[in-house]
C-alpha cells in the first residue's frame, strides 16, 4: 500500500529537522520549540495509517502541561514558527488535528505532552460551503483550510463575534474551537439565506439547516 501524502510529508518534516538542527555542528543545542514540533511530527507520523484523515480524541488525553512555543496562528490563518512562515500545508493540516482549547488557551496536545501555543483569533478557517441533503433535510456544510468538514446543527451553530471591531462570522468545530467563516465562504452563506429587516432597521441574515433556524445580525 502506498503511503499517505500527510505520512510523507511529516517524515520529510522530521527528517529535515534533525538535519538541520542535529546534524548542523555548528548548533549544539537543540531548540527546545524545535524539539517539541519534531515530537509532535513523530507522534503524527506513528498515529497516520492510509489516506483518511482522522481527530484524535483529546478530549480523553490528560497528559502533562510542557510550558509554550513559539507557534503562532495569525487571525488572516497564517501559521508561524519562530519567526518563519510555515508554507506546507499538509504540514499545518496534520497540527490542527492535536489542536485543543482550555481555559482560553490553545494548544497543541499529544498524549504525553500538551504545549501551549498563541493564536490571535481562531485557528481554523472556513473556505467552502455547500448544501447537503440528508434524509430529505438540506443542511449547510462548511469545509476548512485544513480538512475539517463541519455540518450546522446544534452542535455546530454559526455565530456571529466582534474581532478588533469588526463583526465576523464563525462555526463552533470541537473542543471549543472554532472556525472564522472567511469573506468569500460568507458571501455564498448570504446567497443559500434570506436577508431580512428587524424592527431597528437591521439586516439579518436568516439560515436553516436541518432543523436548526439562524438569524445573524450582518
């Protein structure tokens, strides 16, 4: 059977890694940041079996806090690593499947270790919408930069939040994480809804998806 792409690609990672890092003898110490990426790869690299992408459960892991790196996610989905711009995105994929959220903070969390990352405003982002019929109910489905496949309900409600004065829209995901719906997958969220007036004058966007109804103020 012929390796997964996210299989490759995180043993390119960590390859890469210890050249630069451990075979570099002008480096004698290894990063500690750089150390704990290069576990997290490897846990990755061990845990992928085929193609399918699969959420660990973290919610089940209760492993020891090891302090923070400097792992950054800008609000426009950027992701940083000291100081550099993480460019490969199956990379960024296979990280934001061990991303988990406590008490306000995120972090990255295998489970033998949970590390403490900085996120500006969420770390997932919506890029795709569409409509899904499922027993003769149509439901909106949201797909992210990473993979994620989100159906609304209950569950998974779209709200609207206010970010550095700006009201934007965002779907929950898991474990309290959720995923900014960007500009362009907005725009086709108005299309599938009905823009109404209320009473101040102020459009709402009125959704429904399954037996879920929404009303977002615009």
């Amino acid at each position: 059977m012929a390796e997964s792409y996210y299989f490759s690609v995180t043993k390119v990672f960590i390859r890469r890694m210890k050249q630069q890092l451990i075979g570099n003898p002008t480096k004698k110490v290894i990063n500690r940041d750089d150390r704990n990426l290069m576990n997290i790869a490897q846990y990755l690299k061990d845990g992928q079996s085929g193609h399918k992408r699969s959420i660990p459960p973290l919610d089940q892991w209760h492993p020891k806090h090891c302090g923070a790196m400097d792992l950054k996610v800008l609000a426009n989905g950027e992701w940083w690593h000291d100081g550099q711009l993480i460019k490969r995105q199956a990379l960024i994929d296979l990280f934001s499947t061990v991303l988990w959220k406590e008490d306000s903070k995120f972090y990255l969390k295998t489970p033998v270790e949970q590390i403490e990352i900085q996120v500006e405003d969420e770390p997932l982002f919506v890029n795709q919408v569409d409509m899904l019929e499922l027993e003769n109910k149509r439901y909106i489905q949201f797909t992210t930069t990473t993979q994620d496949v989100i159906v609304v309900d209950d569950e998974h409600p779209i709200f609207m939040r206010e970010y550095q004065g700006e009201l934007r829209p965002y779907v929950h995901v898991r474990f309290g994480i959720n995923a900014l719906i960007q500009r362009a997958a907005f725009f086709h969220l108005v299309e599938m809804g009905e823009l109404l007036e209320n009473e101040k004058g102020e459009s709402i966007l009125v959704l429904q998806s399954g037996d879920l109804s929404l009303q977002l103020g615009t």
